[in-house]
C-alpha cells in the first residue's frame, strides 16, 4: 500500500467536489444513517468532526447540535465542508491536519468516519489520546471505517476502530450499530471493563 498524503486528498477534491460519491451513493446513504443512529436524535451540545471531507455527513450531523466543529486537513475539503454547512450557522468548518491540537476543549461527541487508517500509528495514537481527553464523561465517540483495504490505505482495515480505542489508554463500552461487509460503524461510551471490550 502507498498512503495518499494531504496532497493527493486536496487533489482530489481540487478535480471533483465528491470523489467517492459520498453525497449520491446509497451504501454511503446507509453508513450516513448508521452514524446518526450512533449518534441519538439529539439535540447534542458540542460535537466533533474529524475529517469531514467534503462535508457529506457534516450536513447530516449539524441538524441535530448546538454546535459542530467539522475539521478537515485540507483547505479545499474545509471549503467543501463549510458549503455543506452553510444552512447551519452553528456548524463551522476547520481546517486541521492531525494529529493537533483540537478547536475545543470538550465535546459531548466526536465522529471519526474514514480517516483513521489514512494516519500512521503513531499519529493515530495522538489523535486518540486527545479524543479520549477531550470527550465528555457519557459522551458518545462515533467510529465508522471500512473493513476492507484500499491501495491508498496508511494502516489496515482490519481491526483499525479497536485498535483505536486501545490506544486511547481508557476503557470502552462498545456497541456495533450496523456492519457490512465493507464497513462498520460503532458507538463507545467509557465503561469499566477491560480497555476496547
């Protein structure tokens, strides 16, 4: 595999505003759905984003906060995204390569969809420590990846939102909300048992 880097990804949207037909394609449609169900009707105070692309699910999520912080790393993907949010003055688009330091200090959720196994371990690593800082105790941490590799892939599918959760250093409680053959989505709250269980 050789990763695509924020080049290639700010490329891609540069050529086309939806390269992977996240707006249009009905499995995205569904896995969309999943992650809101994850989620709860809301309404939910702060919640973040993190790599929202071209801002296919942020529009999906803003409906149902008080605030959305939806972070991209590239400046064409963040101008995707504030076009998507623009109906909702509360949503903001941010531009942030991770791992950083995140917009706020606390979130009552955050939703990680298709970003992970573009990072190398030890920036996922970050990145899940400062997630696991930065929510709420009873917050809801969203994941939502594929199952399955791509060419462009940094880390393997397999495993990756375990993995994920292992390295935030704290304990989870872990429900699937939908599985497919090529993705799946969970939902974690803290729990008491064993780290990722």
């Amino acid at each position: 595999m050789k990763a695509i880097d924020l080049g290639g990804f700010s490329e891609k949207f540069a050529t086309d505003d939806d390269p992977w037909r996240t707006f249009s394609n009905r499995d995205e449609a569904v896995k969309r759905a999943a992650i809101l169900h994850a989620l709860g009707e809301g309404p939910l105070g702060r919640v973040l984003e993190l790599g929202s692309g071209n801002g296919s699910n942020s529009r999906a999520i803003a409906p149902r906060t008080l605030r959305l912080d939806a972070t991209e790393g590239t400046a064409e993907g963040t101008r995707l995204t504030a076009r998507a949010l623009a109906p909702w003055p509360r949503g903001r688009a941010i531009t942030l390569a991770l791992p950083a330091r995140l917009p706020r200090s606390a979130y009552d959720a955050v939703v990680i969809a298709e970003i992970l196994y573009y990072l190398s371990p030890r920036a996922m690593r970050q990145v899940a420590i400062d997630v696991a800082q930065a929510l709420r105790p009873g917050g809801r941490l969203v994941l939502a990846h594929h199952r399955i590799d791509y060419y462009d892939f940094a880390q393997h599918a397999a495993d990756i939102q375990l993995r994920f959760l292992r390295m935030t250093g704290v304990s989870w409680r872990v429900a699937t909300v939908r599985r497919t053959a090529r993705w799946h989505v969970v939902v974690a709250r803290r729990g008491d048992g064993p780290c990722g269980k």
